[in-house]
C-alpha cells in the first residue's frame, strides 16, 4: 500500500467509525479492521491479542495487545473517558 492510498484508507475508516463506538460490542471488530484495512496487516488475529489479562494491584485485562510493538490499548466507548484520562 502506497502512503496515499494508506492515508485514503485512514480517512475511509475514520468516516465509517465517525460517531459510532460501542466498546463491548464493536471494538474487536474497530482494530481488527483498523490494522488490515489502514495498516495492511493480511491476518490481524494473530496480530493482536483481544482482552489480554494484566496484573495490578489485581487481576484486569486490557482491551488489546500487540506484542511485536508492544501496545496495550484499552477502549472507551464512543463519548466515554476513562477516570485516569481525566486526571490532569
């Protein structure tokens, strides 16, 4: 993929996405399309790792893992903060 036709494909996510974002329901679907649609990654499922536990002070787990750049990413729904967000 060329960078213009990546940067098409990033503005065709973005619009398709643009008001939407129900977290339990869509976000596997929002990454899983984000890195093979923009990014180009031919089998994104064994890219990432969806709902990957973590150990804090308890047991949690994140929404996403992508173990070869080291990326956790934890996903609010659409409107949503997440309390530590807010924290200035």
């Amino acid at each position: 993929m060329t960078p213009i036709q990546q940067q098409k494909a990033a503005k065709d996510f973005a619009a398709h996405w643009e008001g939407k974002g129900y977290e339990k329901g869509e976000s596997q679907i929002f990454w899983t399309t984000l890195l093979n649609q923009v990014f180009g990654i031919e089998h994104p499922e064994t890219f990432i790792i969806y709902e990957h536990q973590v150990k804090l002070d308890h047991t949690s787990f994140i929404d996403g893992f992508i173990l070869t750049t080291k990326v956790m990413i934890e996903q609010k729904s659409h409107r949503r903060t997440s309390p530590e967000a807010r924290k200035p």
